[in-house]
C-alpha cells in the first residue's frame, strides 16, 4: 500500500491516511491474533496509520472526523484494493480504499 502512495506525486505532502474498509482473510472472525499476525487491527479505523507505521517506517495521523468522512466518499467512487485508482493522496491525505464502503 505504502509502495502505492509514495508513486503518487503528492505523496511528500501527505500528513494523514485513512485507509477504508478492509479485506476479509478468511470466512469467520478470528477470536485472536492466531494465523492472521493482527491484521484485524484494520477493523479500527484509528489503528490503521499505527499499523502501517509499525509495518512500514512511514509516519502519519490518523484522520479527523472531517478527512474520514471525506475519505469515505471517495472511496464510494473508487475501485477497491489493489485495482488501480484503490489510493490517492487528495488535500494532504493518503487514502487506501481497501472496500467500496
């Protein structure tokens, strides 16, 4: 995803990512981290730019309420990860549409 973003040509200017919605691994919820390394850590929106921090280096806040819902609009009309067109940066914000919310 990162990779993603830093080809965009307004990716040095990104302070914040929202990454929208998320990709099931498997056809249950999992109960625990078992299997899967955490990666339920995506169904919390705040949690998102922790995690790509931890995987990554990369450094960014979490979305105000106000960049969310923008970010949530744009993914309405995006294709869904990893389709081309799935990440954008947009105002300062690097947006990753993992679902078409």
């Amino acid at each position: 995803m990162v990779g993603r973003l830093e080809a965009d040509p307004g990716f040095g200017k990104a302070t914040s990512l929202a990454i929208v919605g998320r990709k099931p691994t498997r056809p249950f919820a999992l109960n625990t981290m078992s299997g899967d390394m955490n990666s339920s850590a995506f169904g919390s929106a705040g949690s998102k730019p922790g995690l790509v921090e931890q995987a990554t280096g990369a450094r960014f806040l979490a979305p105000t309420d106000e960049e969310w819902q923008a970010a949530i609009a744009d993914c309405a009309r995006r294709p869904a990860w990893p389709a081309p067109g799935s990440v954008a940066v947009t105002d300062e914000r690097a947006i990753v549409c993992l679902s078409r919310r």
